[in-house]
C-alpha cells in the first residue's frame, strides 16, 4: 500500500496532508455526539438555542442563575425527547465562585466540551452622573469577565474537542445605545474578545459572535409609540425571532468549520440605519 492509506476502524487518512485529508477529519469530527453548554438557558433566547443545539443531535448542559423552574421544564422536555441528553446546573457567572462551580459541573460529567455558548448576560440601563460602582461591577463581570474566566476554565476540554465558542452580543456593541453606557461597554469588550480569543486559541478552537438587533422586547416593553420608532430603523421593518438567533448560533458552531474571529449581526439590517 502507498504512503498514502486509509485505517478505515478508526476513520483516520494519513499521507498527503492536502484538503481530502482535512475534510476527513472534519467528517469524522461531525459524526460524533456533540455536547454543547449553553449558559443563560432558562428562558427567552437562550433557551430556544438549547431548544435548536438539542435538535440538531447535541446533548446539552442548561446552566441558568435562578431561574430553577424554567430550567428543570426545558431538561425534562429535552429529556422526554432523548433520554440522558440534557443537564442542568445553577451558577452565578458574576463571580468567581459561580464560574468554579459550573466549570466543576462539566468537567465531573464530561470529558470534553465541543460547544459553548456565552449568553447569559444582564441588561439594565445606567446614567452618567447617577451610576454606582456596584452597576459597573455588575454588569462588566457578568457580560465580560465571566465568558473570558468561562472559557479558561473550560479551555483543555474545549481543545481536546476541538471545539467552538460562540458569544452573545449585542448590535449596540459598535453603537451605543443612549444612558446603556456601562452595558455598551461590556458588549463592545465581549466584542474584543471574541476577536482576540479567536487569534489565540487557533487552530484547535474556533470563536465567533453573533450579534442581535430588535428580537424581543425587554421584560419592561418600551411604548408603542418607541417601538414603531425602532422598527422604522429595521430594514425589514418587524421585529426578529429568537430562533434566528439559534439558528445563525448552530451554523456557526456546527456548521462553519473555516469560519473564527467574525461577528454576525442579525439585527433585520438595523445597523444599516444607527
């Protein structure tokens, strides 16, 4: 046999090193069950990109601060689907405990990771002149250093997969949304990192962001008069779903193996007009 052979039980190509040998790789990659932590996942849009990871034959780790119910329903629906595939685990990703917790909760139940998706995230306004440190904190440890110590925590099992990291954004992360300064600046850091995390952890780990606009309304709905005004804004004129969301998040941990350091907004075209 030449130098170039195939070892078909263990689906491995050696020889040549040309792209057949990396799509090989790749394939084989793909064929494996896949297990994907997915952090915020209790509700709204994290929990439909658990829903759409799961679908597409991930087992999945639900990590979520309190909401409890909605955690334990969404692990017992996904449970009821295929057994043993999802788990849950409480942690406050704000400190430095919350982080050593969760990272425990995958490393004692998986020996690799292939998928992690920062979502988990605080939204609050906050003023100039009115601001307190504790916001700053607040907001800077949940939305930027909890990814960042998340993923050195968790970086040996992502290698070992070869993994993907996908963070949650914001399209306010270039454009700053009037009295949200503090928030702005989380996003524009988690941004940064995304791209610097991306360069560094090359080849073995890829990194990209995905960026919403207008997907749903905050828990305390603007009027509708200010709802027609940022829709106006939309390109497509009408709010987007949650799942566009999940759905750009599985392409681009699942299905983008050539693609690391981007930033997808899904934003219905609102940064064409901000």
């Amino acid at each position: 046999m030449s130098s170039q052979s195939f070892s078909l039980n263990c689906f491995s190509w050696s020889g040549g090193g040309g792209s057949f040998g990396r799509d090989i790789r790749y394939y084989v990659a793909m064929s494996k069950k896949k297990t994907a932590l997915v952090t915020g996942a209790a509700a709204r849009i994290g929990a439909v990109i658990a829903r759409v990871l799961h679908e597409r034959g991930c087992d999945v780790i639900l990590h979520y601060n309190s909401s409890h119910d909605a955690a334990l329903e969404l692990k017992q629906s996904l449970n009821h689907l295929r057994a043993g595939s999802a788990t849950m685990v409480s942690a406050d990703l704000s400190t430095a405990d919350g982080i050593e917790r969760l990272v425990a909760h995958v490393k004692s139940h998986h020996e690799t990771l292939d998928v992690l998706v920062n979502n988990a995230s605080r939204f609050y306004p906050t003023h100039t002149g009115e601001t307190q440190a504790w916001q700053w904190d607040d907001l800077l440890n949940s939305n930027l250093r909890g990814p960042y110590f998340l993923v050195q925590g968790l970086l040996s099992e992502l290698r070992q997969a070869r993994g993907s990291i996908i963070n949650l954004l914001d399209v306010h992360a270039d454009r700053p949304m009037k009295n949200h300064t503090v928030y702005c600046i989380s996003k524009a850091g988690l941004a940064m990192l995304t791209r610097a995390l991306a360069s560094e952890l090359g080849p073995n780990v890829r990194v990209n962001g995905v960026a919403p606009g207008a997907i749903l309304w905050p828990d305390r709905e603007p009027g509708e008069s200010e709802k027609q005004s940022i829709l106006s804004r939309v390109a497509l004129e009408r709010l987007g779903d949650p799942t566009d969301i999940a759905s750009a998040v599985a392409y681009l941990a699942l299905d983008a193996p050539y693609v690391t350091g981007q930033i997808l907004a899904v934003d219905g075209g609102r940064s064409l007009n901000m």
